[in-house]
C-alpha cells in the first residue's frame, strides 16, 4: 500500500512555531496560546484574527502575510516543531510492509528534509514532495511517477487532504492533531478519523 502524509498537524505538532511567529510579528503576547488556537479551531485564518481582536488595517495584514511567509520555515522556527507522539515507532512499523511518502505544502525541499532527519524520521519515507508555493499537492503527485488507486491511503489534517486523496482515487484518513475540529473535518466526508496518525489500523 502507498500511504502519503502530509507533514505539519500530521506527523508534526507545528503549534508552537506557528503561535511564536504570530506573536513575534504583532510585538505582543496579549493573546495566549489557547486564545490563539481556539480561534484557529473555530476557523478563523490569521488575517481573520489580526483584523477582529487587533483591528489591522488590510495595509498592516498584507506587511505581516510577507513577513510571515519569509520567516516561517526559517530554522528558529523549525526547532519549535515535534513529533507527534509515538510518530516514530508508528512509522518504524508500518513502512515494513508499506510504502510512505510526505506531500506537504511548505515552501522549501531543502528546510522540510533537513527538518525531518533531524527529527530522525526522513530514511522512512520513499520520497518528500514539496508544493515550494508553486504547485498544488494533487499537481505534485500526478506529475510524479506513482499510480494510485482505492488501496492507497491519504492522511492529513484539513478539508484540503481529503479532497486531493479522494481526486487521485485513494482512501482518505482524517487527523485531529492539526488545525481542523473533527466537526469541520467531517464535512469533507474523509473514510477514517483518528486522533492522530497512530491510531491508523494498517
């Protein structure tokens, strides 16, 4: 079976890198960590906060979504990030009889595979494919040389995984260890929820 995942919320609790850089930007820690991802939960971007509980001008909204995205998967940041408990002997397990692929969003190969030897989990994986901005997930897996049909498994945490899973004809998995409440997941009718990867039966 091919099983792809996808990175931050999935296989990595990116929280605090995300919340570190938030305040980091704004100058202030006048909203707490569970403030921040509460809003987060209840769907609500970035943009979202900084105009409704900091009244940013769409000036100052556009300032901070360049200086977020320039700064994001810089290696200050990345250290924050860890695995999602038990990731590692999860996947030690499940890639002796499967193959595993990463297919996340980030902006840079580079930082996404330095991130994950360090984390000690990349020699798991077949292949990293890395969206670098410029494709979408589903462009990036129809463009590589792997075939995928209802015996193959997508896992990530948001509407926008399942979607693409399902668009390449696979099964799809559903994970609440990343942005998403499991009432918003669930309208994106994925085959499977789990709390987090682990509780994958493969």
């Amino acid at each position: 079976m091919k099983i792809i995942f996808d990175l931050d919320g999935t296989l990595i609790c990116a929280k605090k890198r995300l919340y570190e850089l938030f305040c980091d930007l704004i100058e202030t820690k006048e909203l707490t960590f569970d403030s921040y991802w509460k809003l987060k939960f209840l769907g609500n971007t970035n943009q979202d906060i900084l105009k409704n509980e900091f009244k940013y001008s769409e000036k100052k909204i556009e300032f901070f979504i360049n200086a977020w995205m320039l700064k994001i998967e810089n290696d200050k940041y990345l250290e924050m990030d860890t695995l999602i408990d038990g990731v590692d002997n999860f996947l030690c397990e499940i890639s002796k009889g499967n193959q595993l692929y990463i297919c996340t969003a980030r902006q840079s190969f580079t930082q996404a595979v330095k991130q994950l030897n360090k984390l000690g989990i990349l020699g798991f994986f077949q292949e990293v494919f890395v969206t670098n901005q410029k494709f979408t997930k589903k462009e990036l897996l129809i463009n590589s040389d792997l075939k995928f049909s209802i015996e193959d498994l997508f896992v990530g945490d948001t509407g926008h995984d399942i979607i693409t899973g399902r668009e390449l004809g696979m099964k799809t998995c559903a994970v609440l260890s990343g942005f998403m409440s499991k009432e918003r997941l669930e309208l994106y009718s994925p085959d499977f929820i789990v709390k987090d990867v682990t509780g994958l039966k493969i």
